[in-house]
C-alpha cells in the first residue's frame, strides 16, 4: 500500500485527535515506516494545525505557474509560432499562447 501525504496527513489528525505529541506521532511513524519522507518539523506543522481547528487535509494553493500549461496543445502551439517566425521573441510566444 502506498503511503501518500493525505494518508499521512489524515494518521497525523487522528493521532493529534487522541492528543498524542507532535514527538510521539513522529516517533510512530519512524518506527512503522523506517525512513519516511515526513520530517518531525512537518509532523509538528500539521499537528499546530489541527489543533488550531484546521481539518484539510489538502495542500493550500500556492501562487506559480499551473502544471496545466504544460501540455501538448500548448507545445504544438508554441512549435508551429517558431516555425511561422524564426525570429520571434518569447515574450511574443507567451503573450499569444497566454503564458506567463
């Protein structure tokens, strides 16, 4: 079974619900899992969290470029831009495909 960050997470909101330490859920985690990804600090972010009344168990938003620029259409459209125009400037390729 893979453990994902929202399995993590959600271990991590019903350990803190129990009222166990952000030390004692890391100490568990190490112990069940060996090397996890989940650092103490991480451990003791999520559990500040929780405690403050924050249930998501999801990431927040976070500003950047969207993974969905991306893709083929994008990439077609910038490949046929340098075809029609060798000599085009990015900043012209990312205004008419709508990048940034």
């Amino acid at each position: 079974m893979e453990f994902t960050k929202e399995n993590m997470r959600f271990y991590i909101f019903m350990r803190c619900k129990l009222g166990e330490s952000a030390k004692l859920i890391h100490e568990t985690l190490q112990t069940v899992f060996g090397d996890c990804d989940c650092s103490y600090q991480t451990v003791c972010r999520w559990v500040k969290e929780f405690n403050a009344d924050i249930e998501s168990l999801s990431d927040c938003p976070r500003p950047g470029r969207p993974k969905s620029c991306v893709n083929e259409q994008t990439i077609a459209s910038i490949k046929k831009g340098i075809d029609k125009d060798s000599h085009i400037s990015v900043r012209e390729l990312s205004d008419t495909n709508g990048l940034s």
